[in-house]
C-alpha cells in the first residue's frame, strides 16, 4: 500500500511544482550522462592518484539531481521515466490504487491506468475521478 495518495485535485495542484522539478532532474541528467566518460577515466586512474577536472562539476550535477529527486519523492508522486517526463500518482479508487498519470508536455491531468497496465492501459479521467477530488 502507498503512503500518500493523491485527489485528483491534489495531483493537479501538484502539476506545476513538479514540472519545475522534472525539468532540473532531466537537464542534471543529462549533464551526468555528458560527464561520466570523464568521471570513468578518473576513476581508473584513481590508484594512481589520477583525478579529473570534472570531479567537482559532476558532484554539483549530483547533488543538484539528488535534492530534486528528493524534493519529488517527498510529494508521494512517483517518476516512472526521467526523460519521457512521466509521473504516477497513487489514487484511491473502489477500495483499490490506481494511478493517476501525467506526462511533461501535457497541459494537465486528464489519464489514470491500473497499476500492473502501465502508461500503455491509460485512460481518460472520467466523472467517477472528478468527484474524487
């Protein structure tokens, strides 16, 4: 069972804070993705003492990602997948949790799926949901 669930009002409000936060976690992504060659060279030299003039760049990405993703995770909301922008949230529906689904790039909340369905099985928010919230 999840901890927090979301109205559908709830995840709506949650909409415009987490899109703040998707678009840093996908931008220190990639960031880290562009960075770690370099890190990996540095950490085959590191018995040789070797290091890398981006040591101290890649732990600011790092930690900046870390701090988002922190931030996202305390909400209850769930990343299903950093670079498509894709984001459950766990709603209480006939005595069972389905997801609430929003991806980056859409205006607002309007799908929900089954858990075990996934993005594939998703549907739109129907009355029954909007008088959830």
């Amino acid at each position: 069972m999840h901890e927090k669930t979301f109205t559908v009002g709830e995840a709506r409000a949650a909409i415009p804070h987490l899109r703040d936060k998707l678009a840093t976690l996908r931008a220190e992504r990639a960031s880290l993705v562009e960075l770690h060659p370099f890190i990996d060279k540095a950490r085959e030299r590191a018995e040789q003492n070797g290091g890398s003039p981006f040591g101290e760049l890649y732990l600011t990405h790092a930690f900046s990602f870390a701090e988002a993703l922190d931030e996202v995770e305390r909400t209850g909301a769930i990343i299903k997948d950093f670079t498509a922008g894709l984001v459950d949230f766990p709603h209480e529906h006939d005595g069972r949790i389905v997801y609430l689904c929003w991806k980056m790039g859409e205006d607002e909340l309007t799908w929900w799926h089954e858990i075990e369905d996934g993005f594939a099985g998703r549907q739109p928010i129907e009355d029954i949901f909007e008088k959830s919230h």
